[in-house]
C-alpha cells in the first residue's frame, strides 16, 4: 500500500496505525532475508509509537498525512537511541544520541519509523553491494543490484517493507536504486532538506530526499522534510511551500529538453522504455525538443574530483585508524580519492558558479530535462564491468554517469519508473529542473504516471 492510500485508510479509521505497524512488520520478517533491505528493525519502538498514534488520532488529534504511516530510514541518519551503523563495521555498534533533523520532523508529523535501511559502506558506491550487512538485493530479481547507495531504502519501498522512506544522494544515490527497484527518488535542490544528523560523505554534494512509491507520496513527504535548519550551515531560506500545488495541472504547454550527450552509450531496451515515455509526454500535449547541454564533461569530472577529496576528508581518521575493518572496495577508494591534489578541488570549486550557471542555461528555453536515470540494467551482484553495446565500461562509472553532474550543480532531479526490461526488471527517467522547481518536476513526473497507470 502506498503512502497516501495507508494514509487514507488509518484517517477513515479502516486501518489503525498499530495494524499497519504490524503487517509491516510480519512482511519485513518474511522478505527481509531475502532483500536484506534492513540493518535493523525497529520492531519494539515502532509498536510503541504506533500505540500513541492511534491514541492520538482516536482522539482526534490527527498530525496530518504521515501520521501512524511506518516510514524506512536510511542507516546514514541519525536516529536517536538506535544503533546507525553507516553499513560499516566500524559503527556497527554506534548509537547516536540525537535524531537527524529529518528524522525529527518525520517524527513530529506522526510518521514511524519502522526500521534503518541498508547502504554501501559510508554511502561511498552507486551499486549498493558493499556493505558490512551483507549487499542488498533487488527485489525483482534478488541476483541483481538495487544500486546504492540508498539501496535499501529503495527495497524497502518495491518489496512493501515501508510505505516511504528517507535516502542520500551524493552522486544518485537516492535516483540510481530507485530507478533500479521501479519506485520514485527525489534528490531536491541542495540545502533545501535539512543535512543536519547525517554522516558526512561530500560535504558540497550531500542530499537527502524522499523515496516512494508514486510520485504524489513523495512530494507529500517532501512537504515534512523540506525547511530551513540553522544546525545545517549547507541549509537554504526559503518560504515555506506546498509541493503537491501543481499535481494533476497536465503538462500541455509544458516545455521538456532531451539532450544529446545523455543518450550515448545507453543499453537500448533503456533508450527504448524512456523514448518511449517521452512519447507519452507528446501525446499529453508536452512540446519535446531536442537541446545541448553545456559543460557535462566538466561537470562530471569536477563532481568526481569533489567527492574525492570531501570524502578522504570525512575518513582521514578512519582510513588510519581502522583501515583494516572497511571492505576492501571502499578502502580501495577512499586510499585512491588521497591522491587527488588540493589545487585540483580548489580549482572546480572555483568554477562551481560558472559551471554551475553554464549547465542552468538550458532552463532557459525548457521547463525540465527527461533523461534515463541509468543507462544500463541492473548488473549481478559483485559484477564490475558493463557492456553496453561495443562499449564496455566499469559499472560504477556507468551507474553515476547521468546522475552524479547534478550533485556539483545542486539541481532538483525526479526519479521516475517507465516500464520493465524483456528480464522484468525496472527501468527509470529522470527529470532535472532548475533550482527550487519540485514542485514543476512533481507535476510533470504525475502526468506520466496517471497516462500509464
């Protein structure tokens, strides 16, 4: 059951909140073993937490849409008085003393939490099988990745383990599992959900957004998490907005970009399922153009070389301390991401701004970008390389092609299923708008989804 439908129920009184927490519970019992989406189950506290929702709503005093709705959260945020392990041996006991910002207000608005979610080792890695917990599986095909680094999160919502759930997004980690489970990730603009609780893995490129099962949820959830927050020093003023505001508007009129230089090397039943959903934007009345983008190459290298040095800077102390606790993988990396020069990231810095204005140009002239979230299937777990075609290339790097550029610019990117591969597994498009456009990205990823539903 999506968030909304939950949501409805328990407000009709059709379901109570302790119900829902219990068949989430008996379901993640049954299937967990299977996807390992969780690192913990919050069976005890959810119970109790379901126990003063129902109270609450019996009484009247409903909190609004989240409220007695078992939420998932990836295990990269705090949450107070359970263990958050950031995948890692290292932390595999550490229980933080304080919620995360976004956990707090998910809290505030009624919502449980049910469980914290599976990820690559500190988040560090696209394919989501690098984790002390063992990988996460794709339930569509438990042999395959979820992608990562959100992974767990994202099968948590596909496998109906969680109504919802919270994810991060560095280089797409909330948009490359989700395109990979068929649920919806949104990565919002940077510093319009609060950071603030969350280990660190790129100071400048970290995101945290709202992960669903259809794309009005996830703009319900991103209503509760978006904000400004004092503690995040990343975080944006802004006023205050409803992001559901321009749901079921269509999209005639509405301008869509596709540029080129996202289209190369794509696997073809990928191109073919997006083509296609582009296609469904024509018939809705969309105008779709052909456009260029500026700047992608740099951009994809300046992201590269930011996560590198941010992230050897989070795990200096790590590396040193406990070098010999990490997967080798991610030891690999981060030893690697040493090696980059700090006039090198003092120069991409520098030309953040123009990069930044370069690439926003397009917006200009196109309401949002549609490109495939990935541009490959999902690969067998512990797989490294990629034929895509003639071209092969490392699945990690396939896997952050198309997503980690806009982790530099800061862009809102959407996240949305378009169909499956002959093999049954999801496909996904992403829609990228201009900064502080959800709210259009929201309405046009909707109109696909009700033309297709």
């Amino acid at each position: 059951m999506n968030l909304l439908t939950l949501s409805r129920s328990i407000r009709e009184k059709k379901m109570s909140p302790v119900e829902a927490v219990q068949q989430t519970l008996q379901r993640i019992e049954k299937e967990n073993p299977v996807c390992n989406a969780y690192i913990t189950v919050c069976a005890e506290e959810a119970m109790a937490a379901a126990v003063q929702a129902e109270q609450e709503i019996m009484a009247g005093n409903n909190r609004g849409p989240l409220h007695g709705v078992p939420v998932a959260v990836k295990d990269l945020i705090f949450t107070k008085g359970i263990r958050t392990t950031m995948g890692s041996k290292v932390y595999e006991r550490f229980v933080p003393d304080r919620d995360a910002t976004v956990v707090r207000k998910l809290k505030q608005a009624g919502a449980i939490v049910i469980g914290k979610t599976n990820t690559h080792e500190f988040a560090y890695g696209p394919i989501g099988d690098r984790s002390h917990f063992g990988p996460t599986r794709n339930p569509y095909n438990p042999e395959k990745i979820t992608g990562g680094s959100s992974g767990g999160s994202a099968a948590a919502v596909a496998a109906h383990l969680a109504a919802a759930a919270l994810g991060t997004d560095t280089g797409g980690s909330i948009r490359i599992p989700s395109a990979a489970c068929g649920i919806v990730g949104m990565k919002p603009t940077f510093g319009l959900v609060s950071k603030a609780g969350v280990f660190d893995l790129a100071y400048t490129l970290d995101h945290v957004g709202p992960m669903t099962k259809t794309v009005k949820d996830n703009a319900v959830l991103l209503n509760v998490l978006a904000g400004y927050d004092e503690a995040d020093p990343h975080s944006l003023p802004q006023v205050r907005e409803d992001y559901t505001r321009f749901i079921g508007e269509g999209v005639r009129g509405i301008v869509i970009g596709v540029p080129e230089v996202y289209y190369r090397h794509v696997d073809k039943e990928v191109e073919a399922a997006v083509r296609r959903a582009i296609d469904v934007y024509r018939s809705l009345g969309a105008e779709v153009r052909e456009v260029e983008v500026r700047g992608f190459a740099a951009l994809s290298e300046a992201q590269r070389i930011t996560i590198q040095a941010e992230a050897y800077a989070v795990h200096e102390r790590t590396v040193a301390e406990h070098g010999a606790d990490l997967d080798p993988e991610v030891l690999e990396r981060l030893l690697a991401s040493r090696e980059v020069p700090g006039y090198r990231y003092v120069q991409v810095q520098h030309r953040r701004k123009q990069l930044t204005r370069q690439f926003n140009e397009v917006f200009d002239d196109v309401d949002a970008l549609l490109t495939p979230t990935i541009p490959i299937l999902q690969t067998d777990i512990n797989q490294r390389e990629v034929a895509i075609g003639a071209y092969t290339e490392g699945v990690r790097q396939a896997l952050l092609r198309l997503t980690a550029p806009t982790n530099f610019t800061g862009n809102p990117c959407l996240s949305v299923p378009c169909g499956f591969s002959d093999s049954g597994l999801p496909i996904g498009f992403q829609l990228i708008g201009k900064h502080g456009d959800e709210a259009r990205l929201y309405q046009i990823g909707h109109a696909y989804e009700q033309a297709v539903s």
